[in-house]
C-alpha cells in the first residue's frame, strides 16, 4: 500500500526545487498544490523548518507582494534578509525590491 505525502512534505518539496536567487510566495506554492487557499498552511509548513534543522530554502518563500513575512521564524530576525541578500537578492525595508524579475512560478518551471 503506497502511502501519500502529507501536504507538510509537499511544501518541502516544492520549497527545495526553487532555484538560488530566486523566491516564490506562500499561494503560488498552494495553488501549485491544488490547494489556492492554503497559503497560510504553506507559511505553518515552513515556520519551523530552520528551528528543526531541515534542508529546505525557506528563506525563499515570501508573501505575494515580496515582503519577508516569516523572518520572525529564523531564529533571529535579520537571518531571512541575510540569507536572502548572499544570494544576490535586493531587500529593502523587509520587501524584495525586483520581486517580478526573480518570482519563481511553480506552475510555470515545474510544468509537466
């Protein structure tokens, strides 16, 4: 008997393929999953993955507009930004200043 995913494990592996330097938000990773309105369960999926030690790029997953959002969830406050800015990305006053440029569609890269 094949056991399914849970929703969690999707966002994990949906949040591992976005590529550096990229980022996605919080609904496109939930209407990838067939799951529009869920954003706010991608954001509890991802709140505790750096906390627990898992490998997921986190830090790239943002709201709609490109603000950080879940910074308050990387232990320290400035750890989200940093991670964000090592990977060339431009933030400023906690928003993703060519979010459009870099957004990262799910449904777009990973079409079959």
């Amino acid at each position: 008997m094949m056991v399914e995913d849970s929703f969690f494990d999707k966002v994990y592996q949906v949040s591992r393929l976005i590529p550096v330097g990229r980022v996605t938000s919080y609904g496109a990773i939930a209407k990838y999953l067939g799951a529009a309105r869920s954003a706010r369960m991608v954001g509890w999926a991802l709140n505790g993955t750096k906390t627990r030690g898992m490998d997921v790029p986190a830090h790239r997953v943002v709201n709609r507009k490109g603000v950080l959002t879940g910074k308050q969830h990387f232990g320290q406050r400035s750890l989200m930004q940093e991670l964000l800015e090592n990977e060339g990305i431009i933030i400023e006053n906690d928003q993703i200043l060519n979010f459009s440029e870099i957004f990262w569609d799910p449904e777009k890269e990973l079409a079959l």
